[in-house]
C-alpha cells in the first residue's frame, strides 16, 4: 500500500506558502496602492486649499473694490442730491429777490437806485445818474432782461448838487411791470 499522506501533506503546505506569499503580494501591494491614493489624496487637498486659499483671497480683493464701488456709488448719488437740493432751491429762490439781483446787474457804474417799490407786477424806481446816457444804458439794459416786461421811463429832472459834488446829476423815474413766469 502506498502511503499518499506525506505527498498530501506536502501539496497542503506547498499550498498554504504559496496562499501566505500570494496573501502577502495582495497586502502589499494593497498597502502600495493605498499610500499612493494617501498621497495622491493629500497632493489634491492641498492643490485645492491653495486654490480656495487664492480664491479667498481675490473675493477678498473683489470685495475691497465693490466696496470701492459702492462707495464711490453713494458720492455720485450724494453729489446728484446736492445738485437736486440747489437746483430746487434755486428755482424756489423767491421772486423779488431774483428781481434785486438782476436791477443791480443791469445798472450802470454811473447811476444808482435811492428807492425801490413794488405793488404786486408793478416796481417804482426813483435813482440818480450822472448823465443822459447812463439813463439810456439801463433803459437799454431792461428792455432787454427776460424778467422785465415793460420798462417806462417816468421822468428825468436835474437834481440839486449835493455838497462836494463835482458834476451835476439826474433824478430819474422809472416804472416797470415785472414778468412772474420764471425760467
């Protein structure tokens, strides 16, 4: 009878070693694989923190600038608000003191009001020129004022000199009726 145990022994450890180093060559090379998918993994985490670490950084810059650009927003609306305010302001500035305003633009440097009265439309001037012609200038002068509707010359009458003066000077007399419409 042959004895077969020892060459089924020896095929059942032939076996078992070559199962352990097979065994083995998986867990090492499943070892391999898993730190290079370890390093891989890291070298990706850190590609992508500095990736966000630059995106935050340039939503950072970006923020800086629409602050910026808000800022610079609020000035342009503040600006146009202001202009908003005078322009209503000039257009709300009351009547007779626009009307001042341009009496004293259109009188000549030789003449000068002594009285001003307004009834409604109606302003009475009573002034003193030194001559016909500065007369004549500011008659000239309010025909051609967009806020004077009629100018009308009342008189003019040689004034007494005062004390010192030196030249002779014209008491006039004018009567206009103001346009109310504004520009």
């Amino acid at each position: 009878m042959i004895n077969l145990l020892p060459w089924r022994e020896r095929l059942r450890d032939r076996s078992r070693r070559r199962f352990l180093r097979i065994l083995t060559a998986l867990m090492l090379s499943s070892l391999a694989l898993l730190l290079l998918l370890d390093r891989n993994l890291n070298a990706s985490i850190s590609a992508h923190k500095a990736a966000n670490h630059r995106l935050r950084t340039q939503i950072g810059l970006l923020g800086a600038r629409g602050a910026e650009a808000e800022r610079l927003r609020q000035e342009q609306e503040d600006a146009a608000l202001h202009m908003q305010v005078v322009n209503s302001l000039q257009r709300s500035r009351p009547l007779p003191a626009e009307v001042l305003s341009e009496l004293a633009l259109l009188l000549p440097g030789t003449a000068h009001y002594r009285q001003l009265t307004r009834n409604g439309d109606n302003v009475r001037i009573e002034g003193l020129a030194s001559s016909h012609a500065a007369i004549a200038e500011l008659m000239r002068n309010l025909a051609a004022s967009p806020r004077i509707r009629e100018a009308r010359l009342a008189g003019v009458a040689e004034a007494a000199p005062a004390a010192g003066a030196p030249a002779a000077l014209y008491a006039f007399n004018l009567e206009l009726l103001l346009n109310e419409a504004r520009n």
